[in-house]
C-alpha cells in the first residue's frame, strides 16, 4: 500500500490526450483565438471555429463511450480532458455568419460539456476505477482532487450549470432576434432600401481576446501539472503517427491562419490603394480646370 502511494504509476491513453494530441490542441487554441479576431476585424468566415467545434463533438462522445464502459479510463485522467475540452470550445467565437447549425452544435456542446462536468464531480469519480491513494491537481499548488478541491468544483458546477441555462435562453432569444431581423432586412431589401451595418464589436473581441489567453494559459498548466505530478505514462512522446500527426496538423492551421491574415491584407491594402487611385483621377482635372482659370484673372 505504501509503495503504491508514493509512486502510483498510471498508464495513460495516448490515443486520447497524447503529448501529441495536447499539442495539436494547445496550438489549435491559439490559431482559433487569431482566426476568429481576423474574421471580426476582415468580414471573412471563421472556418477554423467551425473544425475545432467539430473536433470537440468527436472527443467528447469518445469520452462518454469510455466514462460509460467504466474500466479503461480513471478519474485522474478525466478531468485533465474535460479541461481541455472546456478550454477548446471556450476560445470559439460563433458569429450569426457562421450558419446557425454550427450555432446549434456549439449550444449543444457547451450545454453537454457542463452537464458532463457536474456529473464528474458530484457523482462520476466514484464510479470509475481508482489505482491510486490519492490523485493530485493544479490550483496554484499541489492539492489532491478528492477533498475540498472536489467541493470547489461541485460549487464550480453549479455555477456553471447557472450560467448554461442563461446560454440557452440567451441563444433562443438570439435566434428568434435573428430571425426577425433578416426578415426585415429581406423585406427592407425587396422595397430597395438598405441600412448600415452595426458595430462589430471589434474592441469587445479585444477585450475577451486577452482574457481568453490568460483562461489558456491557465488551462494549460492545469493539465501538464496534473499529467507530471500523478504520474501518468505512454502519454509524453511524438514517436507514434498518431501523435506527430495531430501535432504538424495544427502546425499548418496555424500557418494557414498566419497566410490568410498576410493576404487578407494586401488585398486590403490594394483595395485602399485603388480607392485612392480613383480619388486623385477625380480630383486632378479638377485641380488643372482651377489653375488654369485662375491665371486669366483680369487685371
């Protein structure tokens, strides 16, 4: 018993959060958070949000399989996954120009990732297997997951829980807003009216941008921390193809995402430029029509 406390090895499942997979995942983040304000700040579709909410639909039924078959997944690993999950879908910013499907699919993500997080803490740890004495966790220090951090987050869930069903109702109102409004701007449109479009909220995205960063941040060394100090196995290489994979993958999102910004404005910047171009056509017979005039003034 007490060799089994002090070391406590558990091999991991590489195939679900791999250091390869981790990565792909924490440089997604980032190409999502710089995707999503180009798209604000361009007018352009966010198809990366699009993929990632995607992704997380995948990972979390794989999840669920797994946490429903109860014998191949421990409690220490599950919420080092739900962190990653939470922190994934939390970066995504789905816009009315997105489609209201994918809006749907990330209500229903969001609603089903809550609901999985209260279940774990207040019930679902106890039915999974346990190999060690005690599993740790991050909160500013080494603190075990079974005693009052497990109270913290059941306190967490509930707040959380709050804060979905606000979500919801918020989204519903969104959509039947939404709704009315492109009625009336097909009805506006068909009388050949037309209106200005509102404020994109551009600095609002600046402002969740920079929170989100610190949320990753934070996310990040909640799950390496955990994975180091319980121990975890088979869960820290690149050598597999299913790891380096995941890995190059998210490398040339992230690039894509960087190619896209350098076109997105020189196309803006040519744009500008041939606006400019078309001003001073105008305006320079204009400038020549008043010097000439100006040089027969009679004496």
């Amino acid at each position: 018993m007490n060799s089994t406390t002090l070391t406590c090895p558990v091999t991991g499942n590489p195939d679900l959060y791999g250091l390869g997979i981790r990565l792909g995942i924490y440089f997604q983040m980032i190409s999502v958070q710089i995707s999503g304000l180009a798209s604000i700040v361009m007018q352009s579709e966010d198809s990366l949000s699009q993929g990632v909410i995607i992704f997380v639909l995948a990972t979390g039924i794989v999840l669920a399989r797994l946490l429903r078959a109860a014998a191949d997944i421990q409690a220490v690993e599950v919420f080092p996954i739900l962190t990653l999950l939470l922190a994934q879908v939390g970066v995504c910013r789905v816009a009315g120009r997105n489609g209201q499907t994918t809006a749907h699919i990330y209500v229903f993500e969001v609603a089903a990732l809550i609901a999985l997080f209260a279940w774990f803490w207040w019930h679902g740890m106890d039915t999974l297997p346990r190999k060690c004495h005690d599993d740790k966790a991050f909160f500013f220090a080494k603190v075990s997951i079974w005693h009052w951090f497990r109270t913290l987050n059941k306190v967490g869930s509930v707040f959380a829980i709050i804060g979905g069903v606000f979500l919801v109702l918020f989204y519903l109102g969104a959509t039947i807003f939404f709704n009315v409004v492109r009625v009336a701007n097909f009805l506006s449109w068909s009388r050949g009216e037309s209106g200005g479009r509102g404020s994109r909220g551009d600095g609002d995205y600046m402002g969740l941008g920079s929170l989100d960063f610190l949320v990753n941040v934070g996310a990040i060394v909640y799950v390496e921390m955990a994975l180091k100090w319980n121990d975890i196995s088979d869960v820290h290489s690149l050598a597999a193809p299913g790891q380096f994979m995941p890995f190059f993958i998210s490398i040339a999102q992230l690039l894509s995402v960087f190619y896209g910004i350098g076109k997105g404005v020189l196309e803006m910047a040519e744009a500008e430029d041939s606006d400019s171009d078309t001003e001073s056509g105008w305006f320079a017979p204009l400038f020549f029509f008043n010097s000439f005039s100006s040089s027969f003034v009679p004496m």
